[in-house]
C-alpha cells in the first residue's frame, strides 16, 4: 500500500483541515515594522536604546523620537509585539515624551535635517528588511562599536555634503569590483568605509582573500572578509560605489568599461612677436576642445589665423569623457565672453581674420572654472574682470 500524505490521512479519517488565512500588510503597516527594525538594529549595534539631543548622531535622533511615537500609539504597539524580542516596547524605564504625532519625513524636517529624496540612495526606505540582514553573518555579526570613530566622523560629513553638491557621484558595484584601502562604498542603505587591507589570505576556494577593517557611519566597525564585502555590495540592490572627488559627470578619470572618450579641452599660449602678446603674455589663453590630437591639430599654428599666425605652446590639457564637446566649449566661451581678446590679424592671403577663442584670463582662473564644472558648481559663479577672479551670484 502506497504511503498517503498528511493531508490524505486527514481527509481518510475525516478531518478537514483548516486553511491559514494569508495575512496581508499594508503600506503604512510595513513602513512601522521596517521604522521598528532600524530602532532594533540600533540596539543590537550600540547596546542601548536610541536617545534625544542636539549631540546625537541625526539617525539616533530619529530613532528616539520614532521610538516615543510607536509607544503611544496601541495599534502599532499590538502590530509590533513580535518584532520586539529585547522589549524595546517597555517603557517602564523610558517614559513617552510628550511629542506631537510625526511622519518620518517631518521628524527630519523638525531635526533640521533636509528630508531626502524618494530616490535617494540614503533614503532609509531602500534598506534591507533585518531578517534578510541577519543571514549575512560576515556583515553584521563582527560588528562592533568603534571607539575612534571620532576621527572618522569628519569624513563621512564631509562626504554627505560631496554628494549633495555632486562632487562625488555613486556607481552601481560590479560583480568582483576592486576595493582599495581609503574607498567609501553604501551598503545596506550605511556608508562604509574601508580604513584597512590586511595581509592576503587564502580562502577555502583557493582565491585571495583579506580581513579588512571597515568603519560604517553609524559608529560601529567590523572586520569583514574583502571576499564578503565585493559579494555584500554586489547582491545589494542599492550597493554602490562613491567616486572620488576627481570623478563626476564632465571629467571622469576613474573610467568605467563602457565610458567613452570624449576628446580633450586644451589651453594655449601664443610666440606671436606682436608687443602687446608678448607683454601680455601670461594672461592670453586660447581655450578649445577637439575629438583629435591637440599636438597635430596646432603642428601648423604658424600657418594658421586661428592661433595667431604663429607657434603655441600647450600649457595645459583636460581629458573628458561621456561629454558633449561643443556644449562645453560654449560654455566656456560664455563665462570668459567679457575678457575675449579682440584682436584682427591677416592670414596668409592678407585677408583679415578675428579669431574668436583667445581670452585674457589668468590659468589659475581657468583651472577653478575647469574645477566648477566638474562639481556641477559653475552656474553660481560668474567672472569678474576687473578683480580677475571668480566671484559668487548673490
């Protein structure tokens, strides 16, 4: 006789078995849970609950008063009661603040933090559910608190605010992507940190491996395998990359395996005789870009009108990628538009001729223009001729 399953054996003696209902969340249901979770995880990190004042970390702030708000409010304290496994929920201990009631984005908004975009890579919404976390053991089981983490506070600031001002941008990490000793990556909605590489390693595979120090900007460290690291990041739907300051949008030196060459912005300085080049020398720059060889492009200057009938002299060169050439020589030409150099000069057939991309700038200006546009900064400053410098748009 053939073995009958358990329901087979239910329904021979007569028993129906009764279906569970699949229970289903709503939005705002799933949001308390996934707010409740980063206050656990707090806990499990730090030892202790999240706490008020002007001297905490903006998250544990947010934390404490999200804490206040579920215990006061029954609906949520009934749908939380399973997540609360070190009975958080107890306020015996902590009281409930008396604090109106606040969504997420106007507790930031009343911290004094700027409320982040729905797409952001720091809006808190985009990490992990805890569970999905803890079966990462390498990520967060070494973690500890890190007891210096004063001295790396400064950077992740200093980091928010790159971002903000788009200084530095995020790349999506690839599949077994280097990662190099000073790097800042996100993880799990945190910025990490790697402060240390240590000495190569076997892995069981046979591959190289390392035990990194990686410091997280919520204040805690731990010492992570650099195997885990690149597959932690990787499977992270919202694992990235932060580039260096250097990298961004017009003039990417970190390249990526599909950024494609754009050409070259060049400076130039003219061995035209003329008295007033020749006084003026220091400060009469021709600034273009061209998709070719600089080197080859001005090997007949001497010949040509558009240098000024005369040798050039390559002062200084800027490799750009994934950019739109005219649009950024225009651009160029706009802001130094006031200082364009006016000058006439015959060609060989003693046509004259007025060449349109000489400029009386002095090269440190050039270089903070060049700077600006790189971090997306340059639509707020315009050029002041008279002091020969940048100056702020009020």
């Amino acid at each position: 006789m053939d073995e009958l399953s358990d329901l087979e054996l239910l329904e021979a003696l007569g028993v129906k078995p009764e279906r569970k209902k699949k229970h289903t969340l709503s939005a705002a249901q799933e949001r308390v849970i996934a707010g409740f979770e980063d206050i656990v995880r707090f806990f499990e990190e730090h030892n202790r609950l999240p706490q008020h004042g002007e001297d905490r970390d903006i998250f544990e702030r947010l934390y404490a008063v999200r804490l206040d708000q579920v215990r006061k409010n029954e609906e949520w304290m009934s749908l939380l009661s399973g997540f609360d496994e070190y009975n958080l929920l107890d306020n015996t201990d902590n009281p409930v603040l008396e604090a109106p009631d606040l969504d997420d984005d106007t507790l930031l908004d009343a911290l004094g933090v700027e409320t982040l975009d729905e797409n952001s890579l720091e809006n808190l919404r985009h990490v992990r559910p805890r569970a999905e976390i803890r079966n990462m053991p390498d990520v967060i089981a070494s973690r500890k608190v890190c007891e210096d983490f004063g001295k790396f506070k400064p950077l992740f600031e200093a980091l928010r605010n790159d971002l903000a001002n788009s200084i530095r941008i995020t790349k999506r990490f690839g599949k077994n992507a280097e990662i190099k000793c000073g790097e800042f990556f996100i993880l799990n909605g945190q910025m990490v940190y790697v402060d240390n590489i240590g000495e190569p390693i076997k892995a069981p595979n046979g591959d190289n491996d390392a035990r990194l120090r990686v410091v997280y900007d919520n204040g805690t460290e731990s010492d992570i395998l650099l195997r885990s690291l690149q597959r932690a990041l990787y499977k992270d739907d919202h694992g990235r990359r932060i580039t260096e300051p250097a990298s961004g949008p017009l003039f990417d030196y970190e390249l990526d395996a599909d950024d494609l060459a754009s050409g070259t912005l060049y400076v130039l300085r003219s061995d035209n005789p003329l008295p007033y080049i020749v006084d003026h020398r220091d400060i009469i720059h021709k600034i273009g870009v061209t998709g070719g060889d600089v080197k080859k492009r001005i090997a007949n200057a001497r010949f040509d009108p558009t240098y000024l009938m005369a040798d050039v002299e390559v002062i200084t060169t800027y490799q750009l990628y994934n950019i739109h050439r005219t649009r950024l020589e225009k651009l160029l030409h706009k802001i130094f538009a006031k200082v364009q150099f006016d000058i006439t000069i015959p060609d060989r057939f003693g046509n004259p001729v007025r060449p349109e991309e000489w400029f009386l700038v002095p090269l440190p200006v050039i270089d903070e223009v060049v700077s600006k546009i790189k971090d997306g900064t340059i639509t707020h400053y315009q050029y002041d001729p008279e002091y020969s410098q940048l100056k702020k748009i009020a």
